[in-house]
C-alpha cells in the first residue's frame, strides 16, 4: 500500500543511517525552529527522538506549550522559549505577569532532569512593517520585566531575553545600497539604540531573522545567484572595504554596521530563522532547497563567518517540519519551510557535518496515518452541478492547505479536474476523513485509488497526537471504570 510503503521507507532509512548519524559530528551551533501551526501535529516525544536521532542540540520555540517543553525534559537539549506577541502588553504593563510566567515557563523546570531553557524570546519580530507599530510600545517594557523577573528568579546569569527581530528593521543590501549604509530604520531607530544597549548590557544576544529565499521572491531583478552561497553570484563591492557574494553575508554585515552605529560594536548576534521553501512559488522546490542548506552548512562547518564576523556562528534553521495552518498572506511558501514534511520524512539529502554527502537526516518513526482513501471529484456529479464548484473548491482551500496548487508548485500540472480533487481532499484530509468533509454539495466522493503524481502529493494525513492523547486517556478511564465494577 502507498502510505505503508512510505513508512516502511522511512523505517528502513532511520535503520541504515542512525549508527552513521550517531557517530558523525553535527556543525556546532546548529539549531532548528519547531513551529506547531499544524492541523496534525506529531506526538512531542516523537518529534524529540528525531532531534536526538540527528544530534540536534538546539531548539527555538514560538511558546512555551507544556506539552513540548515537557517533552524536551532531560534530553540535555537548549531551548530557546518565546512569548507572543499578543501577549507583550500584559508583560510590558505589569511586573507580576512577568514574574509569573517565568515562575511557570521558566523556574518549573529549571532543576535537575529538567529543561535547559537558555533564552526567552520576547515577541517575535514585532517590529515588522506589516505591524504599523502594533507593538511599538510594549515590547521594551515586555523585555524589561521578564529580563528582571529572570534576574529576581536567580536564573538571569544563565537564561537571557532577547527579541527575535526582522532584517526589516535594518536597511538591507539591495537597491544599489551597501552593508557599510546599514542603520536602524528612521521610524524605530531611537527605541532600537535603547534595547541594543540594554540588551548588551545584560550579555543578551541580538537575535535577527534573514531570509535569502524571500530577497529573491520579492524583487523580481534579484540576482538568483547571489541567493546562494557556491560563488556564482557577481559580487557586490562595500567600496574600499568588502566584497560579498551572498545576501547572506552582505544582510548580516547590514546588521553589524547597524549596532556599531548604536554604540554596541560587539554584541553577540544570533541568527533565529534561516532557511529555504520546497513548495508553494516557482523558486520553492527541494532542488533550490538543496543547494541553499548544502552551501549554508558547509559555510558553518568552515565557521567563515562573514567580512565583519568572521569565525563560528549560530543559527537556528526555519524550519523543522512543514506547517499547513501557517498564514498564506506572505505568499503559500509560508506552509512548507520544513526540512521534514508533516509526517516527519526528511525531503532531501541534508548534511549536519557539512561536508556536502548525499546523507539524510533520520525521519519519524512510529507515525500512525489514517486509512488509505481520498475525497476526489465525482466526475458524474460535476457535469450537472457545474456552478456550484468553484463555491465548493472556495470552501476547501480556506481550511485545507491548496498551496502546492499554485504557479510553479509541485501539483501545477493537475488537470481541471485534478486541482478540484486536490482542493477537496485537502479539506477531507484535514477534517480526520470524517465522511461529511466529502461531500461539497454532492461534487466529492471517496476513493481508495491514490491520485498522486511526480511531485505532487495528494496526501493521507497522520493521526494527530492531540487526537491519540485523548484516545488514550478515554481508553484508560474506560478501563478504570470496569476495574470498578
């Protein structure tokens, strides 16, 4: 069958690779972003044992869901929590909210077998343009009260905060500009010098997001090259100082003229999100995916640095698996910066070492899929109901995840009637195949006859851990109450 086949593939590769992966060194400083805007999720533990299986030694997290962080307990590996934005005018307003969450997210599990908690992030990327200023006011004082609560607690020599910020709040080197130009955008800069300094001030690092990828996306005269890191790229020339052969290096340079003009010369930076698409846009395929991570990790592996920085860096890969609910208004890449797909198999050959071999990295084993069947389009039913289907392929997409039916996408060659069925399964999929998510007006029927082609995948989703917990504990009260009787 198709989905047994894919785990017993996915069985056989962890088998094969896990003594190789075991005993080769993984590039250090190495981390990976565990996002969980997912309708399935894996089960936490499932996900810890991939960590552990490819030595990843550190992990950045959007919250600080109890579910994971109790997952991460005694494994030894660092961890980056966060706050959400939504949440930095609470901490920013009052002291004892902040000193409540880190007596929660923090101080709970900071013992021994515990969870090696080594930064807080304070918001993420607030400062975007797209906010308008949303969190212009309360991200400092957010920062404050938790740095303080961190210091009250005993535990601020060890566990800093920090505020993962855009590469949007720099001037970054495109449009003829150069690193040596970079400052603090006009509109944030005084708030910026303030939390530079004061982060500096208490050995936190500067936390940046800088994304390759979205330089080429969003200017359509970027050089593709230049988005790579194989020296094939034309040079940009920082006259009389550096030459730089990725945006990369040149964007991260932006930055370190930006905190030497702050008065912060040599803050520790971190690069919290870098990574590739494989989905969703023309320029978003496991092919361009490759040669991105394969040229990034031998960078780190070499530890070269940048120009300005030159020696070992640290980073955190965006992202650990694929995420179906993530927002779309970026552009549809946005669902697919995994290095696993949503079942936990690795997409591409992936070198930890950085010595560019043709290794994959050690998938999820154990995962539970749901029946092999799909909801496609009645081809009958269609010829008499014509009207009602681009209503019905409407209501799919705005639960189920059509990205990869876009321009340039891997499911872009579907015929007509190919994209309705890839619409409707998406949504049969993410409603657990629950026989009334296939009907669409009477367009959709249910088939056992996998519709999947070249690299589009018409999926069969995994039973979501959220689901299974709960099955197991109707299972154990259950047995209980006949124990009882």
């Amino acid at each position: 069958m198709f989905q047994a086949g894919i785990v017993a593939w996915a069985t056989c590769i962890a088998e094969i690779l896990a003594a190789a992966v075991a005993a080769t060194a993984v590039i250090d400083g190495i981390g990976v972003n565990w996002g969980t805007l997912m309708s399935h999720p894996m089960d936490p533990a499932m996900v810890v044992q991939m960590l552990k299986g490819n030595r990843i030694n550190q992990v950045k997290l959007f919250d600080a869901d109890p579910w994971i962080v109790n997952a991460l307990a005694g494994t030894g590996i660092e961890v980056m929590l966060a706050i959400p934005n939504d949440h930095l005018g609470d901490m920013g307003s009052n002291y004892e909210n902040a000193k409540e969450w880190v007596k929660q997210n923090v101080i709970k599990y900071d013992h021994k077998d515990g969870v090696h908690i080594k930064y807080v992030a304070v918001g993420n990327e607030p400062f975007l343009k797209s906010y308008k200023g949303s969190f212009t006011s309360t991200t400092f004082p957010a920062l404050k009260n938790i740095q303080k609560a961190l210091d009250e607690a005993g535990v601020g020599n060890r566990i800093k905060a920090t505020i993962p910020q855009n590469a949007d709040i720099y001037s970054s080197p495109v449009n003829n500009s150069v690193p040596s130009a970079g400052n603090f955008r006009k509109d944030i800069r005084a708030l910026m010098t303030k939390i530079v300094r004061y982060l500096h001030s208490k050995g936190s690092p500067f936390v940046v997001n800088i994304y390759p990828y979205l330089s080429l996306y969003q200017d359509p005269n970027f050089p593709v090259d230049f988005a790579f890191f194989d020296g094939k790229s034309q040079p940009v020339v920082d006259e009389g100082l550096h030459n730089y052969t990725n945006v990369f290096d040149a964007n991260y340079d932006t930055l370190v003229w930006s905190l030497r003009k702050a008065g912060v010369p040599n803050m520790k930076i971190i690069v919290g999100e870098v990574g590739w698409p494989t989905d969703g846009d023309e320029n978003a395929n496991t092919k361009l995916a490759k040669r991105f991570y394969d040229g990034f990790l031998k960078k780190m592996a070499g530890q070269v640095g940048t120009p300005l920085r030159p020696g070992k860096m640290e980073v955190y890969l965006f992202g650990l698996i694929d995420e179906d609910m993530k927002s779309v208004v970026p552009g549809n890449f946005e669902r697919h910066w995994g290095i696993f797909t949503y079942d936990g198999r690795p997409k591409f050959a992936t070198d930890f070492t950085g010595k560019v071999t043709e290794r994959y990295l050690i998938g999820a084993t154990g995962v539970q899929y749901l029946a092999e069947r799909w909801c496609v389009l009645d081809e009958k039913a269609a010829k008499k109901k014509l009207k009602l289907i681009p209503s019905s392929v409407n209501y799919a997409c705005s639960t189920g995840d059509c990205t990869p039916l876009g321009y340039g996408s891997s499911c872009e060659g579907l015929s007509l009637w190919g994209n309705i069925s890839y619409a409707f399964n998406a949504y049969f999929q993410t409603m657990d195949q629950d026989v009334r998510a296939c009907d669409f007006q009477g367009l959709g029927k249910i088939t056992t006859a996998n519709l999947s082609q070249g690299r589009c995948l018409f999926p069969v989703q995994i039973v979501s851990a959220g689901e299974r917990a709960v099955t197991v504990s109707l299972v154990v009260v259950a047995v209980a109450a006949t124990m009882l009787l």
